[in-house]
C-alpha cells in the first residue's frame, strides 16, 4: 500500500494538491463556574467534620448557679450518713443544661437525663442511643468542708444495665477519694473523672430500654459537700 507524504498545513478554505479538501469544527461551548457551585476543599473538610462530630462524639453537661454568678448546692453529711453511699444533691441552674449529644441520642430521648437533683430524685444520665462499642467520661466538680481532721469522701458511678443484660445485677465503678489531711473546717475543691465503656450491657436493646449512670458520694466524716456541676462526655 503506497504511503502519501503531507506536507504543511491547510485552513480548510483551499484544497489539497490532490484536490481533496478538509474542514474543521469546534463544538465547544464556554463555560464558567463560579466558587459557590465548585466545593471548596475547606469547605468539603468541614462539612465532613461536622457529621463525623454529630454521629461520634458530644456532651451533656448540667451546671449549677455557681457557673452563673450564684453559688453552688450545699448539702449537710450528718453522722447517721456516715459511711453510706448517697446521691448527690445539685440545683440546675435555668439556663445550666447544655444539651450536645451525639444525633442518636438526641433521636432516642428528648432529655438526656432523669431527676431534677433534688433529694430523692437524683440527676440520672441515660445512655439511649448508643451501642456496644460506645464509651463515655462522668466529670463532676464539687467541694467538701469535713467537720472533723482526717476525714475521706469516696466517690462512685452507678451503672443501671439494660433489661436483657446478662448479668443482669446493676454495679458500680468506684472513682478518686479526696483525702482531707489539713485539717477540719477547710474547702477541699475535688473534680472527678471516671470513664467507663458501655458493652452489650448498657446500650440501647430496646426503645426506652438502655443503662444509665448517676454519681454517688460517700464520707467518714460529717461535714458539708457543695455540688457544682456534672457532664457526660460522649464517644459513640
């Protein structure tokens, strides 16, 4: 098969030296976007963040009046509570609930805790909404003024299982005493954090059936403890 050498180039408009000819077209069409229709990379970044942080990880935290120029809840330890684990008493400022729980949690309960802190109607957390492999961190901040030297103040969680845990007995995970070695009549300011995971035990089996954790306190020696605040920190 012969092999036809071109040579130089033609517009089109003229023929070739064999007399054929060629043309050309541009389809193109211009085109112009602008940076509110193109996803910026940041932008991208952020909204994936967001989710992420909505799904995975948040907090409740319920604050006295002490955050509020206000003080915190006093309550007396007599001697016939000494030595007896107790709920803690602690008044919720009005605007003392910030409420940034994880979206699960959010859809399985309006509010995320049971009780007004009241005395027999303790502020009780509810981990509805989250699964096996879910964990979370109780900080509490509170003070205690023993009445007499040398006194301890323990401090728990208390963990309700759901009701088709196996065991199905609630339990308690014991957290940092607060050792009162100077003396009597003192503030001892004490934060406690205790982390604990939450298992095939206290996660959510059913609507409305999930655990639950709530604080506890306990002295051996009369004196007076001053709540001011708790918070859930979340990790779905």
């Amino acid at each position: 098969m012969p092999i036809r050498e071109i040579t130089g180039v033609n517009d089109g408009s003229n023929p070739f030296l064999d007399q054929s000819s060629g043309s050309t077209t541009n389809n193109n069409l211009s085109s112009t976007s602008t940076r509110d229709s193109v996803p910026q990379p940041n932008e991208t970044q952020d909204s994936i963040n967001q989710a992420v942080n909505e799904h995975s990880q948040g907090y409740l935290g319920i604050l006295s009046p002490y955050y509020f120029d206000g003080v915190g809840t006093a309550t007396e330890i007599l001697i016939t509570d000494i030595n007896v684990w107790q709920d803690v008493i602690m008044v919720i400022d009005p605007s003392g609930v910030s409420d940034q729980r994880v979206e699960d949690m959010l859809a399985a309960q309006a509010v995320g805790f049971d009780g007004d802190g009241s005395l027999g109607d303790p502020i009780i957390f509810k981990l509805e909404g989250l699964v096996e492999a879910s964990f979370c961190t109780l900080r509490t901040s509170l003070s205690f003024n023993p009445d007499e030297d040398g006194g301890r103040l323990d401090s728990r969680l208390f963990l309700e299982r759901h009701s088709a845990a196996t065991p199905s007995a609630d339990f308690s995970i014991d957290s940092a005493g607060l050792s009162m070695d100077s003396g009597a009549d003192e503030e001892y300011p004490h934060l406690i954090t205790s982390q604990f995971f939450v298992g095939d035990t206290m996660n959510t089996n059913a609507v409305g059936d999930a655990g639950k954790v709530r604080f506890q306190i306990k002295s051996d020696v009369a004196g007076t403890v001053t709540m001011k605040e708790m918070a859930l920190f979340i990790n779905r």
